[in-house]
C-alpha cells in the first residue's frame, strides 16, 4: 500500500478553448469513459469533460463499488464481463492506481424462491462464460466462516450464488489502446505511442498491478 496517499496530481485542469469536437457534461464514470473511448477507439481527442463540481461527485464517487458480471439478464451479463476485463487492465492502462482488487461475490438466500432465482441466474451466467456456483449451507462455510447461517435465528440460509475471485490470466484490452492519458477535467487527450507511454509507468503502478489477478 506504500505510495497510495501520496500526492500526485493526475488531472491538470486546462483553460477552456473556444472550440472542441465533442463537449462530454459530467465527469462520472460515464462521462470519463465516453471521453476516453472517444479518443481511445475513435481518434478523437480534441474532447473536453465539464465537471460542475469535482471528478467523480456523483454517483460514481459514492457508491458500493462492486464491479461484477454475475447480473439477470441476457443483455448485462455479457455487457459486464466484457466491462470486469476492462476494469483489471485499467491501472495499468491509465498508468494510475485504481484501486481494483478481485474479491469474491456471495448472495445468500433466506427463502426457497431467491434460491431459486439465483439457480437460474447461475444458469444464465454459466450460458455466458461467467463463473457463478449455487452453493449448499455447508460451501458457504467454506468460503466465508464468518456467515451467521441461521440468520440470526430467523431467517437461516438456504443456500446462496457465489461469483468466485477470477484466477486465470484474461486478455488484454490495453494491448489494442493506445495515448491516453488519466482523464482531466477539460482534457485534450495527447496521443503518444504505446510504448512511449509504457516506458513513463512508474514502477509503483508496475508492481502494484502485477498483484491483481489480469
Ligand atoms: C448507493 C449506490 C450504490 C451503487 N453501487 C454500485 C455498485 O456497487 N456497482 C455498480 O456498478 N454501480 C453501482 N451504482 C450505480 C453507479 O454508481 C452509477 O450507475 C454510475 O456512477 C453512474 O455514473 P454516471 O457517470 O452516469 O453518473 P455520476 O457519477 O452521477 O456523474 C454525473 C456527473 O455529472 C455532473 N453534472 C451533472 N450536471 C452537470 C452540469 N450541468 N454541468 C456539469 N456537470 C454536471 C455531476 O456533478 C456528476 O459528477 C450505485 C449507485 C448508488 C447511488
């Protein structure tokens, strides 16, 4: 954890230019990724993020911050699969620590219908490539000794869906990126080369990343 409440400024507000290409309100995780892609898929860099207040004020700054692909539908499922692959490359992508780490995902059931529900939902996910287990009460043990499975005598579990940690190496979506830098509030988006750009990582980011399942 050395190095994570250090001061490193990431963004650089610039001044406003009279012109831009695209304007992007609202730097969320949205805004921010719509600007990246921009110029990451799409060659446009000249794109500026207008924040009314600060980086990563609303929703995306204060919510649960679990970024999982195990989800219902037939349309979430691969949206966030291919979403959970993007998130492990990132730091080393932005050359800036994000803070990802792979953990586990466990939904205990207290009733027989969302056991239910998450049988199917392992069902749908499994369809999809993505890992999800219906767990007896004894493997919810297993995984995590601390659950109280009596539910507090009240509601015992019945069993639960677990979407494991990801332990096999994944492919790289930074490989086909190239010149982007860790967005800015009003971000003119530069367009170095890729190795250039991995000759600045710094080491921290090296080795930071190299702990974290990829
Ligand atoms: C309590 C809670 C828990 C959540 N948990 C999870 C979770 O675990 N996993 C998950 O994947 N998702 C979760 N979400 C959902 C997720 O946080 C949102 O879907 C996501 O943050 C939306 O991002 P956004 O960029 O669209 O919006 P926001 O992050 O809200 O960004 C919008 C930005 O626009 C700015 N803005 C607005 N109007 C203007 C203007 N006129 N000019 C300039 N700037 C403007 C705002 O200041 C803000 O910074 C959760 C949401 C909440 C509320």
């Amino acid at each position: 954890m050395s190095g994570l409440f250090r001061k490193r400024t990431f963004l650089r507000h610039s001044g406003v230019k009279p012109r831009y290409d695209v304007v992007v309100i609202g730097g969320g995780v949205n805004g921010l990724s719509l600007a990246y892609n921009l110029a990451a898929s799409h060659g446009i860099t000249n794109v500026a993020v207008f924040e009314r207040a600060y980086i990563g004020s609303g929703g995306s700054g204060r919510n649960t911050q679990v970024v999982r692909a195990n989800y219902n539908t037939p349309e979430t499922v691969p949206l966030y699969k291919r979403s959970l692959e993007i998130w492990r490359t990132l730091s080393a992508e932005l050359d800036l620590n994000i803070l990802f780490s792979t953990q586990g995902e466990l939904d205990l059931c207290h009733t027989r219908d969302s056991l239910e529900i998450e049988r199917d939902k392992s069902l749908l996910n499994r369809a999809y490539g993505v890992h999800t287990d219906v767990l007896t009460v004894d493997d919810v043990l297993k995984v995590c000794p601390l659950v109280d499975v009596t539910g507090g005598g009240e509601l015992p579990v019945l069993g639960a869906s677990y979407h494991p940690p990801f332990t096999r190496g994944a492919p790289s979506p930074g490989s086909r990126r190239s010149g982007i830098d860790a967005p800015v509030s009003v971000s003119r988006a530069g367009s170095r080369s890729r190795p250039e750009r991995l000759s600045r990582r710094s080491r921290a980011t090296r080795r930071s990343s190299r702990g974290w399942p990829a």
